[in-house]
C-alpha cells in the first residue's frame, strides 16, 4: 500500500479536527434574539480555516496515492526564531501601542526576515494593517 499518511495529511487532519472543535464552541455563545451572535464570526472563521485544512489533507492524500515525494525545504533555523522573536515581540506590545503602528512594525520585520523588497514591504504592510483596522473598526464595531 502507497505511503498516504505524510506530513500534510496529518497537519491538514489536525487542523480539521481544531476546526471542528472551534465551531462547536461557537455554539455556546448565545446572542440576543435576532442577533447573529458572539459565535458567529469565530464559526466563520473555522469554517474558513477547515476548508483549507481539508483541500491540505485531500492533496496530501492524492500525492500519496500517486506516489509522489513530498518535497520539502531545509528548515531554516534563522528564520524560524526571527520569526518567534517578532511574534512575540509583537504579542507583548499590542498591549500598549496602537493596532495599526504594532500591526505594521511586525509585518515590515517580517517581509525583512523574508527579504521581500523595500518598497513591496511598505505598502504591503500598510494597506493590510490600514485595512484590518477599517474592517473591526467599521463593519465588525470591534476597537483594536
């Protein structure tokens, strides 16, 4: 029998399973009547995240079957902990500076850490932290 069990059939397995857990939670959230509820946005956000894990497990299980090497990059350890120290860095001070200035220093240091271009990196980073912000601020009502 072929080898389906690799890396991303387990990974998009584990992932579907959170899924499931994350919208089942969603439930016990209850909202006021003819409210959508506090559950609703993380249950979107599962059912988002699951589709994804699920088209990850279906390929991995085709590659499986087909026979095909799983290929995978050398694991770059520099990257990796310039990635942990943004993100906590990151985590720690969204307590106290601003959404948009904390949310725009982590992705320029990360498109540095990726070596993206200079100009890519700006305006990549400002129209997603801009439009993050826009999006809670406006259509959500939830302050960052």
């Amino acid at each position: 029998m072929k080898r389906i069990l690799n890396g991303d059939t387990l990974f998009g397995a584990v992932i579907l399973i959170i899924c499931i857990g994350f919208f089942t939670m969603g439930f016990q959230y209850t909202g006021m009547a003819g409210d959508a509820g506090p559950g609703l946005f993380p249950q979107i956000i599962a059912v988002i995240t699951g589709i994804f894990a699920l088209s990850l497990t279906i390929g991995g299980i085709r590659k499986g079957i087909n026979g095909e090497e799983v290929k995978t990059e050398a694991f770059d350890r520099k990257n990796f902990y310039y990635t942990l120290l943004f993100m906590t860095m990151y985590l720690a001070s969204w307590k106290y500076i601003h959404f948009i200035i904390c949310t725009e220093t982590f992705l320029l240091a990360m498109c540095w850490n990726l070596k993206f271009s200079a100009k890519f990196s700006i305006i990549y980073s400002t129209i997603f932290s801009v439009g993050i912000y826009y999006i809670f601020a406006n259509i959500f009502r939830i302050l960052l």
